[in-house]
C-alpha cells in the first residue's frame, strides 16, 4: 500500500497578489496557481494539482525549473462560486507521494448589476440610472438647491451583496460611498451629493450622474446609463476656477 504523506517543507500554493481576496469572473479565465520551490527538487518530479480534491493539472519537472516556482493553470471549468480548497501532490523517484499544505479561496463569479458588456467601455444596461427628484430633474440645480444638496437613489441591484463599493460620478468628480452592508442588501441605497462636489463639478447645462459597483473580489459592473441634469446659470455662488490654457509642450494632469 502506497502512503501519502503531508510534508512540512511542502508550502501551500498561491495566487496572483491581485487575487488576495478572492477570485472574481475575470480571473477564474485565466487562473494560474504558484508552487514554491521546495527542498530536494529535481528534474523528474511530477506535481499534480488538486482543486477541491479533484486533478486539474500536472508538470514534470525539467531543469529549466529547478528553483523557480512553477506556474500550473487551472481549467475554467473547475472554478465555480464558493470556497475552493486547492493543493497538490509531489511525486519523486524512490519517495512515496507527499502533500503539500492547502490554500482556501473565495470565488464569486456573479458581478454586481449582471454580467458585464462585452466591451469593457459599454455602459451596464441592466444597472437603473440614479432616481433624481422630478423637480430637480425639470428645473436643474439652482443656487439655492447647490446650498443644500441634492438627493438621489440607486435602486438595488442584480448580484447586489455585503462588500460592494459604489462610486458615483458627478460629472468628471468621483465620490465613493460607503460599502454595501448586510442590511442594505435588497434596498435601495439613498445618496446625498454635497455641495462641494455640486461645486466642484461646475456649471453645466449637461452634466451626467451615473455610478458603477466594485464588489469584494474585483467584479466590476462597468458604468451605469448616466442621467442627464442642467447645473447652476451663471450665478455667483457657483464658483468654477478657469483652467488654464495649455501650451504645447504641456498635457493636461490625468
């Protein structure tokens, strides 16, 4: 009867860095798992993967490897939402099998909003533009309504879960807000958009209000369809700094 043993010098494998919290839709396309160097490695020695104890994978070992970690791919058809428990097995001549330790990983492949556009500058049809007041969206946002705010709703979403971090554009400004609780989940998030970032985003007779969703693991739900609103009329507490002019050796900061 062969044995089995689980040797200490055996580390656990790893993923990319970028998939320290887990894995997301993109990843799960092209993941590949990194197995560290170990004691006594040789040309011969067959690694084979495990992926929630099923064989994805295996290499030989040639001397090209030889103190190198070695890179094995995991097949897409494996990687399904849930904790994975990945390790492997190293087989060398006149040793019996040893295991390594194991690594456990999330995988979420269900991005927030639905799946994604083909094309990554696609606007996520299937996220609700943001829920202005029809007043302000009739009338725009006069000096008076700058001063106190303006108040907007993003309706819940598909895939919508604890961890998820909406970033509202107002205009060219940025503003995030506070990651998606347990007990928001199902409802519709209320946003308030300050003063500073109404004044900030300047005057304009067009200015588009969209948003888009960052989960936990990097799912990214691509930009909502914007809505459309007039900002200030040339009054004088909308203050816009002019830019100045460029010359042509200079670019504009991104």
């Amino acid at each position: 009867m062969t044995r089995t043993l689980h040797t200490p010098e055996l580390t656990a494998p790893t993923l990319a860095p970028t998939q320290k919290n887990g894995i997301n839709l993109a990843a799960a396309a092209h993941l590949l798992v990194d197995i560290a160097p170990w004691p006594g490695m040789d040309c011969g020695d067959l690694i084979e993967l495990f992926w929630n104890k099923c064989y994805v994978a295996s290499r030989v070992l040639t001397a090209e490897d030889l103190g190198t970690t070695v890179s094995l791919r995991v097949p897409e058809s494996f990687v399904a939402n849930g904790t994975a428990r990945i390790h492997y097995r190293l087989m060398q001549v006149g040793q019996g099998p040893a295991l390594s330790a194991a690594t456990r990983v999330e995988v979420k492949l269900d991005c927030p909003g639905g799946q994604p556009p083909a094309l990554s500058g696609d606007e996520n049809q299937q996220l609700a533009a943001v829920t202005i007041p029809e007043s302000i969206r009739r009338q725009g946002v006069n000096p008076n309504q700058i001063k106190r705010g303006v108040p907007l709703t993003i309706e819940p979403y598909v895939n919508m879960a604890e961890g998820d971090a909406i970033t509202l554009r107002w205009g060219d400004v940025r503003m995030d807000l506070a990651q998606v609780t347990a007990a928001d989940v199902g409802l519709p998030i209320q946003v308030w958009v300050p003063p500073a970032v109404i004044m900030e985003g300047g005057e304009d007779l067009r200015l588009d209000v969209t948003y888009c969703i960052l989960d936990r693991v990097g799912n990214n739900s691509r930009w909502a369809p914007p809505r459309t609103l007039k900002i200030g009329c040339a009054n004088p507490y909308l203050k816009v700094p002019l830019r100045p002019e460029l010359k042509a050796a200079e670019s504009p900061r991104q």
